[in-house]
C-alpha cells in the first residue's frame, strides 16, 4: 500500500525491505515534493488565500477606525468632582524672611592716642580673637600704660580733669557708679575733686598705677604754699598797723610827751625866778611849753588811718590770689583721666571678632573689631510684613543638622527716608559652641508666626468654602465616588471659618457633621 502523499514510501502495512541508506532517502523525499505540490495545487493557493485574508482582517482592525469609533474617542470622558480630603492639624500665617548669623553690633574700636609723647607702641595685653571684653578689662597695653574698658556710649574724646564739664564726665560718672566706684554724682556733669580722687581706685582694680601729675605740679603746689604763707603774714603786719592808727599813741609815747611838757615848764619857771626881765628868754621858754602840750594833746586824738586801710585791703587781695593759685596748683595734682587710656563701650561684655593690633608694633587704628558676646540674626522684611511684626515676638529658624531653632525679635527697624523694607533683628535662644561655630556667617531662613490655631483643627483649602443663601460658609462633602461626577451624592455642611494660612483655613462645623479625612469639593 502506498502513501498518497509520499507514493514511493511504504505504509505499515507494506512488505519491508531493506532499509537504504540515510542519505538516499532523503534525497527521494525531496525530489518528491514538486509532484506533491503539483498534485494539491488548488488546496495550496487556498490555504494561503486564508493566510492574507487573516493578516489583512487585524491590520484594518488594528488601524481602521469608523466615524462612530472615532467620534467616541474623540469625545471628553464623564466629568468627576474634584475633592480634597479634609485636613487635621496646626495651622500657622508665618511670615518668612531670610538672616544673617553673626553676633551682634559689630564695632571697629579705635583708640585715641594724640596724648602720648612719642609713638603708640603696642607693648602688651592684646585680645586674642573669641576672647571677651567686661567692664575694667584691659583692652591694650600702649607704651605701657593701661586701655580700660568701661561701659558707655560716647567715645573718649578728651581728658577729664578737675573743672571740666559736659555729657562726657556724666557718663564717666556713671560707669564708675556701674562697676562699684563712688565718683560722685552722674547729675553733676562737672569732673570736680571727688571724681579726680575716684582714678587711683580705678587703676587699681585695673592692676595699674594711676597717671603721674604733669611735671614740675609738685613744686607748684609748694612755691604756691609758701606765697599764701607770705601773704598771710603781710596782711597781719597791715592789720596791725591799721589798729595802731585807729588807737592813737601808745602809753610810752604819751609819757615821754608828758615828759617834755614838765621841762619845758619846769626851765621857764627857773627863768623867770632868776631873771624876771629877760622877757626874750621867758618868751621863748614859754613858746616851747606851748609847743610841747599842743603834742601832747595831739597823742590823745586818733590820726588819719587812710594809709593803714589801703594797706589792709591790699594784704587782703594778694592772700586771695594766693589762696587761689595754691587751689589752682593742687587741682593741677589731682589725677585724671587721659582720653587714651579708656575705652567706652556698649552692651558689654563684648566678643573680640578681629585683631589688627599687634605687639611691638606701633598702634594703627581700628585695633580691632568687637562685637556682641551673643549671637544675633539680621534680616530684612517688606514693610507690609514688617508692620505685622512686635518686638518680643517668637520665631524659628533651622540649624545646620536640619533641627528647628527658637529666636525672639528684638527690634523691627523702619527704613530710611520710609524704605519698602524694614531691618529685623532677633536674637536666637541659647545655642552650643558647636552650633554656633557651624552658623556665624552664614545665612538662614527665619519664620516668624504672626497668627496660628490654639491646637490642632480641622482645616479645607480656600477652595472649598462656598456661601449659602444667608451668607454662612459651606463645604460640600462627598460620599459616594467622586468619579460620578453630578451624580454622585454629597452633602452641605455649614461651618464657621477661623485662621487662614498658606490656602488653607480652619473650619468649624455648626449643621451638620465633619470628620478628618472626608472628601469635599473643590472643583467639578
């Protein structure tokens, strides 16, 4: 029996042969081939008919689209509702601002040296850069001779010396008052004795002497010592003589006048005795009786004192002089406090951020710059936001290591000439050396809350919030799927609205019930 595909191969049911060999087998079933296809051409050019028309049935499928079809895919799919979920939290109307971070008030110190004899030598007590200036701290060392810090605001601008007066000696006043020295009274702004003799206590506390008196004020005070003394005497000795003048003669001028008047009558009674004619004689001795007793009688009347007076007033004015140059001299004694060796400064205690002083150099100003010993963050703000700010106010910025930092305002300066932006300056809590070496210098973003919720509170976007027909706020709750658009099913919820901040806003519900996390709309 043969195969009608293959008729030279046998069936099962034919007799075998032998088997040829591998390869002339296959060489007749491939010369068998084209008669096969010959014998089934019709049923070849049918199946591959099939094979186009199936090939060409999914491609126009695949990209052949009817009017209809595209017409409904042309069409925008159902509208849904837009919602968002109801929020839970704290919410907080900030305004935002960015800052340096830096210590605070930095101050270029110069130092007055116009008093020195020769030239500002740096010769000892230079700051090193970190270190703190307090009230008596030695800011320098100039040609050996003490730069003491004191608080105040006015710079040195002249030595105090006994009889000056003004702001300057007020202040000293009142410094010395503020580290525990009595130098009178800071509402007398005259630099008077007991201020001259507070400076050696000062320089004391300093580890100095105090500054010597100008040269030669010793022997000044005693030439002018010895003059009141001369002058004192000079007015006794006048004194004296205006009281003789003012007395009369004295007791042994009247006797020795008394005296006189007894010869002379004594001689003209002898000579009358004897020679009774010599009328010249007697005349004569009766002419000196009468000169001696009109001398006698002159001893007994006060003179003329004239002279004697103006001898007193003028013993008087020169004691006054003199009296006046020694108050002048020792004045000139009394210490004082040279412009050069004190230096006023604010807020103290003060950090040295920078030295430009060096020893055994010769001072060229500024020696240094210092600063507040606390750190500060200045920044700048819109007016608008700036009106909203009071001094006192919390705030908050963030450390290098990403942690949130508490800071106060502690002043909201306007700008110049009514400037759009304003300065604000805070000042941080408490921070480590770490953390304040990781921010000095650098610049931080700073947010102030100028209103916030007490707690957390339900909160929608602005969005969401509609009017009803009395004018009271609604949301619109979802509680079916949003993507059914007009027909899903909501509900109105009457609320009362409160803080608003970044789009959002608290919300209260007063007619009906809300929870965190329910659906409302925002949009359709």
């Amino acid at each position: 029996m043969t195969n009608d595909l293959f008729p030279d191969t046998p069936t099962e049911d034919a007799p075998s042969e032998p088997r040829a060999p591998r390869r002339s087998r296959w060489r007749r079933i491939a010369a068998a081939w084209p008669s096969v296809f010959r014998r089934n051409r019709t049923l070849w050019i049918v199946a591959a008919a099939a094979v186009v028309a199936m090939v060409a049935g999914l491609l126009v499928g695949r990209f052949v689209i009817s009017p209809a079809d595209a017409a409904a895919g042309a069409a925008p799919p159902e509208a849904g509702l837009v919602t968002v979920p109801v929020g839970f939290g704290q919410l907080s109307n900030d305004v935002t601002i960015r800052g340096e971070v830096g210590f605070a008030d930095p101050v270029e110190v110069e130092i007055d040296t116009s008093a020195l004899s020769g030239p500002a030598v740096v010769t000892g007590q230079v700051p090193a850069v970190g270190s703190e200036l307090k009230p008596l701290s030695i800011a320098l060392e100039l040609a050996g001779r003490p730069v003491i810090v004191l608080p105040g605001e006015l710079p040195a601008y002249r030595s105090l010396r006994v009889g000056v007066s003004g702001p300057d000696v007020a202040q000293f006043k009142q410094a010395m008052r503020e580290v525990g020295l009595d130098a009178g009274d800071p509402a007398n702004n005259v630099f008077d004795a007991q201020a001259a003799q507070s400076i050696p206590a000062l320089y004391a506390q300093a580890g100095y002497p105090a500054p010597a008196a100008e040269d030669g004020a010793g022997q000044a005070v005693s030439g002018a010592e010895q003059a009141l003394r001369s002058a004192e005497q000079a007015l006794r000795t006048a004194q004296a003589e205006l009281s003789t003048a003012k007395s009369g003669a004295d007791e042994v001028q009247k006797r020795e006048a008394d005296n006189a008047v007894s010869a002379a009558r004594r001689e003209l009674d002898a000579v009358r005795a004897r020679t009774p004619d010599d009328t010249v004689s007697i005349g004569n001795l009766e002419d000196a009786l009468g000169l001696a007793e009109l001398r006698r009688r002159q001893l007994d009347r006060p003179g003329d004192t004239t002279a004697q007076r103006s001898a007193v007033e003028s013993a008087n004015a020169a004691l006054t002089q003199a009296q006046a140059d020694l108050d002048d001299a020792r004045e000139a004694a009394l210490p004082f406090l040279p412009a050069g060796e004190v230096l006023y400064l604010t807020e103290l205690p003060r950090r040295v951020d920078a030295v430009t002083a060096r020893r055994g150099a010769v001072l060229e100003n500024p020696a240094m710059t210092v600063s507040g010993a606390t750190m500060a963050l200045t920044g700048s703000a819109a007016r608008a936001d700036a009106e909203l700010l009071t001094v006192g106010e919390a705030a908050s910025f963030e450390l290098a290591d990403g942690a949130t930092h508490a800071a106060t305002i502690t002043a909201v300066e306007a700008g110049a000439d009514d400037a759009a932006r304003w300065t604000v300056r805070l000042t941080p809590a408490p921070m480590t050396a770490e953390q304040v070496q990781q921010l000095q210098g650098t610049n931080v973003r700073v947010a102030i809350p100028v209103g916030a919720t007490a707690g957390e509170v339900l909160n929608v976007p602005l969005a969401a919030l509609t009017a009803g027909p009395g004018g009271e706020s609604r949301v619109e709750v979802v509680e079916s799927d949003p993507r059914e658009g007009d027909r899903a099913k909501t509900r109105l919820v009457t609320v009362t609205t409160g803080l608003a901040a970044d789009g959002a806003v608290e919300i209260t519900p007063t007619e009906g019930e809300l929870r965190e996390g329910e659906l409302v709309v925002v949009g359709r």
